[in-house]
C-alpha cells in the first residue's frame, strides 16, 4: 500500500521517473492473485485464531496534535558568570 511518490519511495521531482514507478506498480498489482488482506487467507486465520475481538485496538492507531510549549527566550542576564 502507499502512495506511489510516497515517503517510502525514492525521491523525484521527474515527471517521467514518476509515470514508469506508476505503471510498474500498477503492473505489479495486476499480477497478483491476492491483492487485498482481507482475501489473505494466512491474515483471515491470524484474525480468526488469535486476534479475536482485539484486533482493533491491537492493529489500528489514532493520530492528535502534538502541542509543543514554546520554551522562554535566553536573556542576556542569564549567563552564569561564576564559572
């Protein structure tokens, strides 16, 4: 799964590179006898045998903000002139 220009593909900005990885993957995924995991059949027994009714909060993650504290400015004043 991903995107085809996603991070865990090679960077490029060439419209061409883009368009061959593009096709090469759509190729790739015609070929495919499964290409969904819900018709794997080795994923259908995982969730059947041990899974059960804890896959969702095993398998699936939520996303929210991260606020950070913005941290005090350093005054001149602050120095140590002990040292």
């Amino acid at each position: 799964g991903g995107c085809i220009g996603g991070a865990g593909q090679p960077k490029s900005n060439d419209k061409e590179i883009l368009k061959k990885r593009a096709a090469a993957l759509y190729s790739s995924d015609e070929r495919n006898v499964l290409r969904t995991s819900h018709e794997n059949p080795v994923l259908r027994q995982l969730y059947d045998e041990f899974l059960d009714q804890h896959h969702h909060e095993l398998l699936h993650t939520s996303f929210s903000p991260v606020v950070k504290e913005a941290k005090a400015p350093i005054s001149e004043d602050s120095s140590d002139s002990s040292a």
